[in-house]
C-alpha cells in the first residue's frame, strides 16, 4: 500500500528517457539521506515511487515521471532533488 500524500515529478521538457536510476535505489538513497539528519528526528520509511518510466520510452513536457507517494511532507521533500538528478531526458 503507498503512503497517503502523492506528488507528481513533472518533466521539464518532451523526449527519451536516456539516463534513469532503478525505483528501489531512489527509495534506499532517500531512507539513508534521511538517517542522516539528527538523531532524534523521525525517519520516515514509507517513501515510494510508482509509474517510473524506463530508459527508452518517451515522454511530454509536463508528463509525471514519477509519482512520489510519502507519509510526511517532510519526507516528500527530500526525493525530488534525487530523482531529477539521476533522471536525464533528451
């Protein structure tokens, strides 16, 4: 079951996905950058992706690629800046 808040990551722009990170590897990066932060703030484990797109297909300007599902705002926060590094279009 996802968790209750769900954003979409809108692309920038048309074209290929050329360059994209595995959904289980966003989900892990996002549980380790949030263990990082101070010891007594809550880790919030329930972050995850659906719809990726896989490396070939194409894509719209404005198109979800992905949807973020969280449990907390605060959480929602930290994996878009991931993902638009790890997912490159032409």
């Amino acid at each position: 079951m996802y968790a209750p808040i769900i954003h979409p990551l809108l692309t920038k722009s048309a074209g290929t996905v050329k360059k994209s990170m595995p959904k289980q590897s966003v989900e892990h990066r996002s549980i380790l950058e949030a263990a990082s932060k101070a010891a007594d703030d809550a880790i919030d484990f329930d972050v995850s992706l659906s719809g990726t797109k896989k490396i070939g297909e194409r894509v719209e300007k404005d198109e979800p690629l992905p949807f973020v599902h969280s449990r907390t705002d605060q959480a929602l926060l930290s994996v878009p800046p991931i993902l638009e590094e790890a997912i490159e279009i032409e």
